[in-house]
C-alpha cells in the first residue's frame, strides 16, 4: 500500500479545475493506493484532512479549512522523503494512529492546473525531495507550459505551429503604437491574443481590429508579463489527443472534438448548462472526433511526436486546429496535466480511469528509478588538499 499525495488547488486561475480534477481522480484511485489529499489553498496555504475529499464541502471554503490541518512540507535531506507536518501542534490522531508529526508520502500525483503546479515549480520540489511524483518533469512542465518556448521546441521537432508575436509588459507600457505595428504586421485581422503561460482560456481573445486588439492585449497582460498573438484560424475545428506514457514509449487516445464553434470559454469548459460545475467531462465533445481515418492518424502521430519533442512523460494533452477541408492541421498547445487527465478520453479504448492512474503510478515508479541509478554526487572532492586552481 502505498500512500499517494494529491496535490491540488495551487495559486492558479484554475483553481477549481484543480479541485474537480482531483476529486475526480481520488475517487477513481484503486484501493491498494491510499490518497492523502493535499490542498493548497488560494492563498498559498498547505492543508491535509479528510473533509477535502468531500468536493461538496467546497461550496464553503472557509468552514471546510477549519476542519483540516495546516500543514507544511518537510524535505529530509539525507533520505529520500517529504513530510506533511503539521503547522501548529496537531490534534491527537489527525493523522492516523499514533502519527503525530506527520504523514510521509511515497508518490506524488499533482493534479494541479496552470501556475505552481503544472509548469514545473511543484515537480521541483519532488526532485529536491527524491521521492516519484506522476506526469511530466520540470521541463517537460515547464516548456509545455510556455507558449512561446512550447512553439519553439515542436518547430525545432519539424511539426506545425503558428507564428506569433511576443508582447512584454513593458514594452507595451512604453511603447504600445509599436507593439501594435508588431502585431499587424504579422497578419491581417482577426488576431488572437493570449497570455503566454495560463490555460483554460483565461485571458484570450480574439481581436477582430485595432480597438478590440489594444483591448486584448490589456486583458491578457494583466494575467501575465507576457503575451502573445497569432492569426486567428477561421472555419478550422479543434481537435485534442491525449498521449500516455514516457517519452517514445507513449500511445495516443482516442480524438477528441469540442463541439462548440469558435474560442471555448472557461466556462464552456468546465461548466454545464446548470451552472454546476462538474469537470471536463460534461464538456460538450464528440469523442471520437469525426475525422477520416488518414487525417486522424496524422493527427495522433503529431501528437505523440508533440509529447516527445516536449519531453513530457505520464499523460498530456496536445490540442490541434484543424482545416478539415485542405487537410492540414497546426499543433496549439501541450496540456502536461490536462483536465480530468483526460481519462474519458482513454476509456473509449478500454482503459478505465482507475487504470490509467495505476499507469501513471507505474511510469512515475520506474522514472524515480532510473533517477536514483544516475550519479547525483562525486564522492572525490576536487577542492581538498589545496588542489583547487581559480582560473576554471
Ligand atoms: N490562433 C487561433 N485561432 C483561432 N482560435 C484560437 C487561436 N488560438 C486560440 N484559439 C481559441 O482559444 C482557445 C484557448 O486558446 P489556447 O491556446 O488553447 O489557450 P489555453 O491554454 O488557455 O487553452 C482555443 O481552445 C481556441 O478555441
Ligand atoms: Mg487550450
């Protein structure tokens, strides 16, 4: 039995995709697996405590953080761990019988969405802890994370992606009649803008003149320092494939089309027409995707070439545009800890959510082995005896 951290929430925009995502997969977690559920709030604040499986209980934050326990994580240098302790003393028995300073986790499954959790920080932390985490390494995480690095390493791959223009905060501040030409002269309206590093379509917008482009261009920076801005794709449709595995040895899902026409809100997303919220699943969707068998099959090639050339490891999203009538297709973007990992779109082959966790476990497993097997310290030291030279 091995104790498995879910780590959700994060100080993201995404917050409760996180929350859905994560009760979602609790849930779903086989019964030789313990699931701790790690919460961290809006705020920064680390909790653990039985209450936070309860995604009912999240209609009052307030009240259902006062039934957790603070706690903060606890790297021991000379071991590979990472301690959940307590912040203040900790009530008898909150951890489990006889744990009072704590509880240790094995594996680290974050089921985070957007900033401090799916760009790298939090795998980082793993790292420095030595202990295995599920999905994708910091940089894998971090480049996938990053529109504009994303771009530059799936071009470098030979796949297709759109040219864009990169917008700095301050530069737009200082100049923004020059960011704007930049812009236009990249392509003619209607533009796309979006922040470089957030998701769930928070902050993008399509600009269809100079007005609406300067408005863009504000919204979007708010959210990052950066922001970008292609040709919008007209009359194409999306298309998402999933990918599971590690590095080359991955396979891809079935295709996924969201049915809605043009750019997909956050609440398309992630709500339904009743307004609850109830993750990517009651997404309107139509899975598979209507696609020709050939075009389909190019499309899951690029993708699973698109998890490769990211390094990405576990499972990721990789969502295309697609022009259904020339038969050409761009990459946009690689999701490295998508929504509902994606596990409805696995289940059509037969692959249930909980073993697709088991997977993610099992690659997770062997990826923190092959870790350990790599020389981390030079016993010798190059500095004793006087030996050192200080000209490099
Ligand atoms: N260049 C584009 N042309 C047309 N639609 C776009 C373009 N870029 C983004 N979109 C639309 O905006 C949505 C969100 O953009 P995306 O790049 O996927 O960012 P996010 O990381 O927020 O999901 C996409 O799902 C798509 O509907
Ligand atoms: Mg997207």
């Amino acid at each position: 039995m091995s104790v498995v951290g879910a780590f959700f929430g994060s100080r993201s925009v995404e917050h409760e995709v996180s929350v859905i995502t994560a009760h979602q997969a609790m849930a779903a977690l086989s019964p030789q697996h313990r699931a701790i559920p790690v919460y961290i709030a809006k705020d920064g604040r680390w909790y653990t405590g039985k209450a936070l499986t309860e995604l009912r209980r999240f209609a009052d934050v307030d009240a259902l953080l006062a039934d957790c326990v603070p706690v903060s994580p606890i790297i021991d240098p000379t071991t590979p761990s990472l301690t959940l302790a307590p912040v203040l003393p900790a009530r008898r028995g909150v951890f489990g019988r006889g744990a009072s300073d704590g509880v240790v986790i094995d594996v680290a499954m974050p089921l985070l969405h957007g900033r401090f959790g799916e760009e790298g920080t939090i795998q980082g932390l793993f790292e420095m802890a030595s202990i295995p985490y599920t999905g994708s390494g910091v940089t894998a995480s971090a480049v996938a994370m990053d529109k504009r690095l994303a771009k530059t390493v799936l071009r470098g791959a030979g796949l297709p992606v759109l040219d864009d223009v990169a917008i700095e905060r301050q530069r737009w501040r200082d100049d923004p009649e020059a960011a704007l030409r930049a812009a236009e002269a990249l392509a003619p309206y209607p533009l796309y803008v979006k922040p470089v590093t957030l998701g769930s379509s928070i902050g993008v917008s399509r600009a269809a003149d100079a007005g609406a482009l300067r408005d863009a261009v504000e919204v979007a920076l708010t959210y990052d320092e950066r922001c970008l801005i292609e040709a919008a794709q007209e009359g194409i449709v999306e298309i998402n494939c999933a990918v599971l595995g590690d590095g080359a040895d991955a396979r891809t899902s079935v295709l996924e089309q969201p049915t809605k026409t043009g750019l997909l809100s956050y609440d398309d997303k992630y709500r339904s027409k009743s307004g609850e919220s109830a993750g990517m699943k009651s997404t309107q969707r139509l899975i598979p995707a209507p696609l020709d068998d050939a075009l389909a099959a190019r499309i899951r090639a690029a993708a699973l070439a698109s998890f490769v050339a990211v390094g990405a490891s576990g499972v990721a999203r990789v969502d295309l545009m697609v022009d259904v009538e020339a038969q050409t297709f761009v990459v946009n973007e690689v999701n490295p800890i998508p929504g509902s990992l994606s596990f409805y779109l696995f289940e059509p082959a037969g692959l249930s959510f909980t073993a697709l966790l088991d997977e993610l476990l099992a690659i997770a497993g062997r990826r923190h082995a092959r870790r350990q097997q790599t020389t981390e310290v030079f016993d010798r030291w190059m500095l004793a005896g006087g030996g050192a030279k200080t000209d490099g």
